[in-house]
C-alpha cells in the first residue's frame, strides 16, 4: 500500500479537494472576501480554494502531526515588504486554519491532542493511504515502460 510520501503533493491535494468536496466540506460565507494573512495583498482568485486549503492542512497533519494551530500559521505564512527593508515574515490567518481543522475534525480526519496539537485519526490515515494507492496506480498506468539498455 502506498504512503502520502510516495505520491507528488500537487496531484495528491488535488484529488483530496475534490473528495472533500463531495462529502460536504462547505465554505464558510466569509471566505469568498477573506485575504489568507497579512502577507497577502488579494483575496484567492480560485472559487475553490477553501477545499484546496482543507485538503493541505489534512496532507500536512498526516506528515508533520501533532501539529499545532500556531505552526500550521508559520507554515502558511509569508513574507511582507516593510519600508525599504528586507521582507519581514507573517502568520497566516488563524481564523481560516482553525475552521478548516474544525471542518476535517467533524468528518473524522483529525483528532486533538491535549498539549500537542493535532494528529490524523486511523479514519483520516486510512482514507489518505487508500487514495495515495489509488494514485500511484494511475501514475504506473500512464508512464510508459522504460527500456532498459545495457
């Protein structure tokens, strides 16, 4: 069976966007409006970028957990020009990271941790090693076979 590790993150987040889409992870209303933290000068230009979000921070538990709120913000952060200086590091906003996490808690995906954070449950491993499967056998599928030369 094969891990997250195995697969790319962009094909991998992809898919888990759409899965997640299809069991009901909503939008919140104010997130058409929201920027992602104070790094940012625009809101995101994809309509679906809350469960693009939501499948990142699932893939991310999965491989750094427990994980807290305040180091997904770090990870998600960028940089913001100040003045003529150097760019100086932000958080991202906590309000997007903390509802994503409630969402994926109430399918199931994530348990909490008392002092450490967030960790994926044995439903959430099973679903991403399930799907990690899923991919590696349509990348082995679509590449041709190699010949060998010696």
């Amino acid at each position: 069976m094969a891990k997250v590790y195995d697969i790319p993150a962009d094909i991998l987040i992809d898919k888990l966007s759409n899965i997640l889409k299809d069991e009901g992870v909503s939008a919140p209303t104010w997130a058409a409006y929201v920027k992602t933290g104070s790094h940012k000068d625009k809101p995101p230009q994809k309509s679906d970028w809350w469960h693009t979000r939501c499948a990142s921070i699932l893939r991310k538990i999965y491989l750094r957990g427990p994980i807290s709120i305040d180091d997904l913000r770090l990870k998600y952060g960028g940089g913001k020009a100040v003045g003529y200086g150097a760019r100086n590091h932000r958080l991202a906003g906590g309000a997007i990271i903390r509802t994503a996490v409630h969402s994926l808690e109430k399918l199931g995906y994530v348990e909490k941790v008392e002092g450490k954070g967030r960790v994926i449950s044995s439903q959430g491993m099973k679903k991403l090693d399930v799907l990690s499967t899923q991919i590696l056998k349509e990348l082995i599928v679509k590449e041709p076979q190699l010949k060998k030369y010696s």
